[in-house]
C-alpha cells in the first residue's frame, strides 16, 4: 500500500491541511487562545508540515522541538486536545480525505497524547 504520506498527497496535501488545521484552530473558540498567544505561528505551521510528513513516512526531516519539550507548561487539557482533534477532522473533510487515511492520522494523534496534554 501506499505510504500515508503519498496518501495524504505529499507535501502539498499536508501543507494545505496544516494551514486549514491552523485556520480552525484560531476560530474555535475552545483552543483559540492558546494560538493567539503563541511566539511564531508561521514557524510552527512549518514545524507541522515537517512533522506531519516525517511521521506519515516522507522524506523529510523533522527539524522541530519534540512533542513533550514544545507542549510543557502549557498544561493542555483532555477537552482541548479532543477540540483540536476535531479540527484536524475537519479539515481531512474539507479536503476529502479517505476514511482510511482518517483513520491513519487519528491514531497516529492518539498515541502522541501523553507528551501533550497537562505536561
Ligand atoms: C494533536 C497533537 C498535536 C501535535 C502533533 C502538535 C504538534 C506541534 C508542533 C510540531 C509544534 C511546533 C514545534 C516547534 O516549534 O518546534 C506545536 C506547537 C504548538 N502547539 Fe501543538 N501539537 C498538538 C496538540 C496541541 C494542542 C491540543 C494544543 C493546544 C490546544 C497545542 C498548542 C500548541 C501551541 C500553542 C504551539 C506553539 C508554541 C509556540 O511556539 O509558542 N498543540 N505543536
């Protein structure tokens, strides 16, 4: 099968959700905040592509701070990780993304959870 990467359509697939996932963000009203405060949303819309493609088997490398060390102190709730879930689902619809590659990426976000929330 193909890798999720090709699946999700390489780099340009994952630079279009990424923005779309970031663009929610800032408008749900659960997790805005958090975005609005943030120091260089452009640098870590660039961190995402990078580690969204890395992980889903691309060729690029990831050149961002890891899960625990970037989340640390921010002290993330379940409600809010689940929110921000939503949107990443949101934006795979919007983009017609398939079911299985839904499914890919969600647990791919699950099994990240503990070096997220209330870190
Ligand atoms: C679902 C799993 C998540 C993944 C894979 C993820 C991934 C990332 C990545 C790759 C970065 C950039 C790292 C860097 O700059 O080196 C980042 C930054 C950030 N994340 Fe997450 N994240 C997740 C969930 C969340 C949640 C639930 C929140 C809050 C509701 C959140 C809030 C932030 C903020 C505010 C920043 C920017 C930090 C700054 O530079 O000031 N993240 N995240």
């Amino acid at each position: 099968m193909e890798s999720l990467y090709n699946r999700l359509g390489a780099e340009e697939g994952i630079t279009t959700l990424v923005n779309d996932v970031v663009d929610l963000h800032f408008a749900n009203p659960k997790i805005a905040t958090r975005f609005e405060i943030a120091e260089d949303v452009e640098h870590s819309k660039r961190m995402l592509v990078e580690f969204f493609c890395a992980g889903s088997g691309g060729p690029q490398e990831y050149t961002g701070r890891d899960m625990l060390t970037t989340h640390k102190g921010m002290n993330i709730s379940e409600e809010e990780y689940m929110s921000a879930i939503d949107d990443v689902f949101s934006a795979m619809d919007k983009n017609n993304i398939g079911e299985e590659e839904k499914k890919d990426v969600l647990s791919i976000l699950y099994s990240l959870k503990g070096d997220i929330i209330r870190v």
